[in-house]
C-alpha cells in the first residue's frame, strides 16, 4: 500500500520510502523525516513476499527501511537519519546535535538501543523456553535503565534527549514506543513503569504527543496481533526443524 504525503517534494526530488508498519527501524526513519519537514511516499512492504524494488535497493540485507532519494537507494535506518541532515541541510532542524561530543554520544545511544535493547525485546518475543524469556526481561529491564540515565545526561533536565526539541535519538529511539507500550499485551510486563523509570515514561508520552509521531507509531493491540504471529511462525519454523531432525 502506498501512502503520499501531502505538499510538494524535498529539493524538486522525490523521497520514498521502503517499509512495514511494525518495524521500529522504518517508524524511526518516518518519524526524522516527518521532524524535518520532508515529504515522502511511504511504500508498504509484504516481508514475506518481498519486492523486487526493495531486493534490488538494499541487496546486502534485503531487509526495511530503504530510503530513495531520486531513485538512489540509501538503506539503514541510522545511516538514514544521518543522511537526511547531510542532504537536506536546509529542510526543518537539524537531527544530530552540531557540537561533536553531543554527536557522539546520541550515536552510541542509538547503536545501544539497537544492539542492547532491541536484542533483549527479541529474545523475550521469541524465548525458546520460559527461562530464556525470563533471563531476557531482565535484559530488557537493564537496557532501559540505562537508558533513563541517558536521558538524563542529554536532555539536561529538558523534556527530549535532544534538549527542548527532539532531535536524531528521540527519533531512534522513539520507534520503539509503540513496541514498549504494546509490551504488557504481548508479554505481560509493563516496560514503560512510571515508578522504575519515570523519565522515559514521561518522555514516550512526550514523543507519542508529537504531530511527527503521530499516525506513525502503531497502536499496541496492532502490535500485540502481530507479534501473535511472529510467534506462531517461529513456532512453526522450530516444530519443522524438530520433525525433519528426527
């Protein structure tokens, strides 16, 4: 399904991009470009049946989001998000923070919540037994605890990681709100606990409210019906690897 955005085109050039509503990589990238004021055609994707556009844009991993800018393809949600501050300077504010140090550390943000948090909500979604899930909660836990300590650090006491206006890590990380607050359908756990760290659940409902994150973030019973299925498909994919083993 293919989604316009109203206005007119970034630089005369046409934006679209190559995704699936339930990823948090693909919302993350619509999330920026919606920050930075650019208009795009937004292309659903079917993951199981996937198109030859997206194979041929992104070949190495073949996987959401693509973006393509002119027809050339750019994959990666980060490297994405880096490159709409490199190629439209002038579109909306700027993503990443100009001073080096602050740069640094809102990627080393960003890479964490990808390799640390993502990894963790993944083992929990997809625990072969209830131990592993259980060891990959507290994971999940650990991660957003360090988190909210993030959050502390680069906001400097002002509502979003990138100070008073959020910038290039509430965006990365801000693809994962719908999946943090579907978490408690989907797993039983609330991840979001005002109680355990209030500031990031203070800062999703922040980021949640933003005219750029909304009708992007999904619902979290959509979310919880589709992570139903991941769950019956690998259910399935384990069940036939026992059976040809035997």
């Amino acid at each position: 399904m293919t989604q316009p955005r109203d206005g007119g085109r970034a630089d005369g050039q046409q934006l679209k991009v190559l995704g699936a509503w339930p990823s948090p990589f693909v919302n993350r990238v619509r999330v920026a470009l919606h920050l930075k004021g650019l208009d795009y055609e937004n292309v659903e994707e079917d993951l199981v049946n996937k198109s030859e556009l997206l194979l041929a844009s992104n070949p190495v991993h073949k996987k959401v989001p693509v973006l393509l800018h002119a027809g050339r393809p750019v994959p990666e949600s980060l490297v994405i998000l880096e490159y709409l501050d490199d190629a439209f300077p002038a579109a909306g504010p700027a993503l990443l923070p100009a001073d080096p140090f602050d740069r640094a550390v809102a990627r080393f943000w960003a890479a964490f919540v990808d390799g640390k948090l993502h990894g963790a909500m993944v083992a929990v979604l997809m625990g072969p037994t209830e131990e592993a899930r259980a060891a990959a909660t507290e994971d999940t836990f650990a991660a957003l605890d360090a988190l909210e300590g993030a959050l502390k650090e680069c906001s400097g006491g002002k509502g979003f990681f990138g100070g008073d206006a959020p910038g290039y890590l509430d965006a990365a990380f801000g693809g994962f709100v719908g999946w943090l607050r579907a978490w408690d359908k989907i797993a039983g756990v609330t991840l979001l606990d005002a109680g355990r760290v209030p500031l990031l659940a203070a800062w999703a409902e922040r980021f949640a409210a933003l005219d750029a994150a909304k009708g992007v973030i999904p619902e979290p019973d959509h979310l919880a019906e589709f992570a139903k299925v991941l769950q019956a498909r690998a259910a399935a994919a384990a069940a036939a690897a026992a059976a040809a083993g035997n």
